[in-house]
C-alpha cells in the first residue's frame, strides 16, 4: 500500500526544506522527495553556501596580499593551497546538509531518495537510483525542484574547459585567465573568487552594462571597483562560437548591436554564466496537463496552487526572482495555508546581495524602474567615504542610496555598494515592511562609530535634502 501524507514536496532546497519544516512544526505530516544523495538543493550542494565558503576564502588571501601592509601587518607573502581551500569548501556543504537531515529527522519529517514524478493529483512515483520504485499518497503536493543552468546555444559545457558554475566551484587549480560569459551576480562572485587568487578574468556581458536588473548607479560603480582589482570588461559582445584546443578555448564574439568586427579572445578557463531556467524536467507535467510558460516556469494563483487542484509550486520554478530567501518564504506561506492559516509574501520587500567586494544590496525599486513607472520620488545618497567605521576599516568604497515617495516620504527602494551591504540592506527592509518613511530612518539614533550610520545618513538626505556628515 502507498504511504500516505498530508503533503508531499519534490525537492529539498531552501523553499521545499523550509516547507516541510514549517508544514511539519504545524502539524502535517510531510514527505520529501529529493534526487541528489544529500539535501539542501542546488543552494547548498553546489550554490549559495560553496560560493561564499570560496569567497570567504578568497577575499581573506587578498587582504593579507594587498592590504594587511597598509595595516602595520606584516606575515609575509602568502600562498594559496587550493586543496586545502576546497577541502574547507566541502565540510561548510556537508555541516550544512547534515543540518537539514538533522531538522527533518527532529520534526518527524520522512524523506524518499530518487526522483519524484507526479502521477497524477495526490500520488507522486519516486524512482530511486538503485532501489525499487515507491508511490506515495498526499492530500497536497508542493514542486520545489528548484532551477539549472541556462544553456548558452552552441557552447557546449564540458566541466573541463568549459564550466558552468558547478565546475567553477571545484577547479583544482587557479587558472592562469578565466572568462566568464555573463555580468550577472554568479558570474560576478565566482570571478571574484578566481581573481582575487591570481586568474586573468575577463567578463564578457551582452548587455551595455552589468548586473543587469539592478539599479544603474550601483553597476557603474561597481565595475569601477572591480576594474580597479584587476577585471577586464567587454560590455556589448555576444559570444558566437567557443573551440577547445590543448591551451584552452577560443571564444568567438561579435558585438550584440549588430555592427562592428568579430573579435577572438583566448582563455585557459570559460565560464558561462548567463543565468539559471526552471528545473521541472522529469515531473510528468505534460502528462497531467500542467503547462509551462515561454519562460518555463509554472504559473500559480495568489495561494501558489497551479491550475491543478492539490499542486502547488515555490521558488525558482514559478516566477520572481530566482532566490533562495524568497524560495522559503514562499515554503512558509504554502505551509501555513495548507494548514488553514493565511500564508502570503510580500514580493516587493524582497533583498537581493551580490558577494563581491565590495557587496551589493537592494530592495525594493530602482531608479530606473521608477522613472518607466512614472513615480515621482526623491533619492538621498551617502558615500561610506564620510564614515568612520568604513574608513577604520579601509573599507571605504561604495555608497547607499535611497528612494522615496516625493510626496509621501515612504521608502520605495535602497541600493548599497559597500562593506557588509548584504547585512545593512535588512534594517530598510524591515522598515519597508511596515510602510516607514525616510524620515522614520533618519530619526532613529544609530550607534557611533557603525556602517549603519552610512544608511541613516542616506536617509537623512532623502528626507531633509542633507545629510549631516557630507
């Protein structure tokens, strides 16, 4: 006989293990079905966790190369064992995963290897990779199965030469140049990461700017920054062809306008980087008449049920922002309103952070999105140059910026460059989530000597058109 649960969830990345957890403490009983040996999803097997361990690393190396001088420190000139790197890489993953399986054996949670395919409403088939093959019965089933790399056509990925961002975490060695195709955030990071140990990085964008998407002021100066460590940029290039050959590839590029030469450019590494699409293969979607979008992703209602009652679907695999934060609050919400509590997201307070150095961070509205909306609003901006905490740190590049309802003063967006941007930008999301008002911020007292000065600060001129200490 089947076993039977009151929801069943494909995939334990952070919006299907964040689901069952809540579901579980909630008082379902949940089961998960996962493919890979180990849970967590792409985010913590080879994502979001791996990166920063490597960026952790890396940008430890580079301070003691670059600025432990300015400092008064003086240790030498230090080495890198990429080994010993990697090997710290794969105990912060397996600590990681270990929790999860720690979390779903502590909220009587059981959970199923292989892969799961729908059969049809409430039953789902799970194929184990050397086992006999299991259904299961749920009242409910959430698709949590997350995304993978988006193809870049006629470039075919190998993990040797050319890698996606799953061979990029695993190098064995720092290459002697690196181009990464996309200036997106993944391409970013793990550029930096390579870079800041001694690669040649190239990025190459189609677009005339990178991290597209993001606020306009904040790529500009970020490109700066990351010119400034050693990136070479080449923005407007659509790459045509790539040809491994014995000293690496030879990637051909012509620019993405329509005019002008074609251009060659040699690397011992290639990584694409051009972004991730919706991981729904395997499913049986088409066989119970669930349809995708253009996209891929699968369309839901404002409870995250698909057109087939008893189906819902989280994260990656349904539009927004391709995040694992917002991933779980998604788990959150589909666990409270399968429990009959009200369950819900607020999708325009959602933070984004790229870990480069220095970090990137947004919430909310960019200029640029304000202006195409037609919205009148009013922008303060702070450089950390006039911070002290920044400046003792020798962490002083960057700026915060935020936006403001002109007639309201309600905070509409923040953008930070700058040290530690990814743990500032939450005190303006928080303050966004209770519909706050620049001068809200710029009233509240912010302890001396701290980076969250700098955020007041942009406040302050938001609200009153000054800040104090520029």
């Amino acid at each position: 006989m089947a076993k039977t649960y009151d929801v069943i969830i494909i995939g334990s990345g952070p919006g299907g293990y964040v689901c069952a957890i809540k579901a579980a403490q909630l008082g379902l009983k949940v089961a998960v079905v996962e493919k890979r040996p180990t849970f967590g999803g792409t985010c913590l097997n080879v994502g979001c966790i791996p990166s920063k361990a490597l960026l952790s690393v890396s940008e430890k190396f580079h301070e003691a190369k670059e600025a432990f001088a300015t400092f008064g420190i003086s240790c030498g000139k230090p080495k890198i064992d990429v080994a010993a790197m990697q090997a710290f890489k794969r105990s912060v993953v397996e600590a990681n995963v270990k929790g999860i399986a720690f979390l779903f054996r502590k909220n009587g949670i059981d959970s199923y290897q292989g892969v799961g395919r729908i059969l049809e409403p409430g039953r789902v088939l799970v194929s184990p990779e050397n086992d006999a093959q299991i259904t299961l019965e749920g009242e409910a089933i959430v698709i949590a199965t997350g995304s993978t790399v988006a193809p870049l056509p006629g470039i075919d990925i190998d993990e040797e030469a050319i890698l996606s961002s799953t061979g990029a975490l695993d190098l064995d060695r720092v290459p002697k140049s690196l181009a990464v195709i996309g200036a997106g955030v993944i391409g970013l990071e793990l550029g930096s990461v390579w870079r800041r140990l001694g690669a040649e990085v190239t990025v190459i964008e189609y677009l005339d700017r990178i991290l597209p998407g993001m606020d306009g002021e904040v790529g500009k100066v970020l490109q700066r920054e990351l010119k400034k460590q050693g990136f070479a940029f080449r923005l407007g290039r659509k790459v045509t062809a790539a040809k491994v050959m014995k000293s690496g590839v030879s990637l051909t590029m012509v620019p993405s306008a329509g005019e002008g030469a074609e251009e060659t450019l040699k690397a011992e590494k290639v990584l694409v980087a051009i972004g991730r699409r919706p991981f729904t293969e395997g499913l049986g979607l088409e066989d119970i008449g669930l349809e995708t979008d253009a996209q891929g992703r699968i369309p839901v209602d404002e409870n995250f049920e698909t057109a087939i009652s008893g189906i819902y679907a989280i994260g990656d695999v349904i539009a927004g922002p391709m995040l694992a934060h917002k991933a779980e609050e998604e788990g959150v919400a589909v666990a409270e309103i399968l429990a009959g509590l009200p369950g819900e997201v607020n999708h325009d307070v959602i933070p984004a952070v790229v870990y480069t150095a220095p970090e990137v961070a947004a919430v909310g509205q960019s200029e640029e999105a304000l202006k195409e909306a037609g919205v009148t609003y009013k922008k303060g901006n702070f450089s950390f140059m006039a911070n002290g905490r920044a400046r003792a740190m020798g962490q002083a590049a960057g700026f915060v910026k935020i936006l403001a309802d002109a007639e309201t003063d309600r905070v509409l967006g923040a953008h930070i460059v700058g040290p530690m941007a990814g743990e500032l930008i939450h005190e303006i999301a928080v303050l966004m989530e209770f519909g706050g008002s620049a001068e809200d911020l710029a009233r509240t007292c912010h302890a001396h000597p701290t980076l969250s000065e700098a955020v007041r600060e942009a406040a302050m001129a938001a609200a009153y058109g000054a800040p104090i200490h520029s």
